[in-house]
C-alpha cells in the first residue's frame, strides 16, 4: 500500500484495507496528520516505510517508480497536498503517472523529473495541470474525476482525450485502445 499524502480525504479508506489486505509494505512519505484516520493506520502498521527520492519496487514486467516532491532540497510545501508522492508506472511500454493531488506548486517542483506517460491520471483541482505541464509529459489519454472548464480546454486545444471517471470506477488500457470498466 502507497500512502501518496495523509491527508483525510485521500486516507480514509486505507484502515480498512489493511485489516482485509495484510499488506506486506506500508509506504509514506513521512509527512504525518493528526487526523482520526492517520492515527488508526500508524495504530495498525506501525512499521511504515519512508520512501526516499525514486524509489523502484519492480513486478514481474511491470516497475513503480515513486517521485518525491520535497526531497528536491527545498522541504515540504504548504499545502498538505503538494507534498504528495507522485507514482510512475511502467509496465510493459505504457507509462501511466498518478498525480493525486499535486497542483500547479507541485508541478513546478517536478519540472526536473522525467514525467513522460502515455496516461496520466491528475488532480481535480484548477490550480493543476498547467500547458508546459501538460506539454512535458505529453500524454496520449488524461484520466481524471472532475475537471474545471479551464483546464478541460487546454486537453482540447492540445487534442488529448479525456475520460472523466466516477468512484468506483476502474481505467484499464488494452493494446487496442482504453475502456472504462464499470
């Protein structure tokens, strides 16, 4: 399990996860919350492991690869949100990155890194997404949950399809394209 913040929203259903799941590796970013929920995964995995600066944990034919954002010498941002940990997935020669809730800030904290992908699934915030962002990583489809009209048009101007998902809903790409499962 990958704790990308601890922030409240993002957390919530990660206690009972653990207790179905028994995972066998519990990652954070060492950046903690005195939220009810933070509290009750520290109480049920208490031997978390912080994650340095790209961290790989390889699969059979896949790699994840974990940006941090703060270890860019500059400390944790603000925003309890900006200070996310942003996954690479590699499998195979699809990339997907996973942006949680990393905003225009936290954007810019990243330029350095090699956020190339051919999905890439962001943030439902305004202040994300900027064009050299989206130039950068220059993907072919943007997953996201609910998008602001401004930046549903930058995708547009850019002509990159976006699926817009629900909760529950699973994004799975097929070598012949990309299907919602519902």
């Amino acid at each position: 399990i990958i704790l990308t913040n601890p922030a409240p929203d993002t957390i919530g259903g990660i206690p009972y996860i653990i207790l179905r799941a028994n995972p066998k590796k519990l990652y954070e970013s060492g950046l903690t919350d005195g939220s009810p929920n933070y509290k009750l995964i520290k109480e049920l995995y208490p031997n978390t492991t912080i994650v340095p600066h790209n961290t790989v944990i390889g699969f059979d034919d896949s790699f994840l690869k974990i940006i941090v954002i703060y270890d860019d010498g500059k400390g944790f941002a603000q925003k309890l949100e900006d200070n996310s940990l942003i996954l690479k997935l590699i499998y195979g020669n699809t990339k997907v990155l996973l942006m949680d809730g990393c905003d225009f800030n936290c954007e810019e904290r990243l330029f350095d890194e090699d956020l190339s992908a051919d999905i890439i699934k962001i943030s439902n915030s305004c202040s994300a997404t900027s064009l050299t962002f989206l130039q950068k990583v220059n993907p072919k489809v943007i997953i996201a949950k609910d998008v602001c009209p401004e930046v549903e048009q930058r995708f547009i101007n850019l002509n990159i399809p976006l699926y817009k998902i629900k909760d529950g809903d699973l994004m799975i790409a097929l070598k012949e394209g990309y299907e919602i499962i519902r």
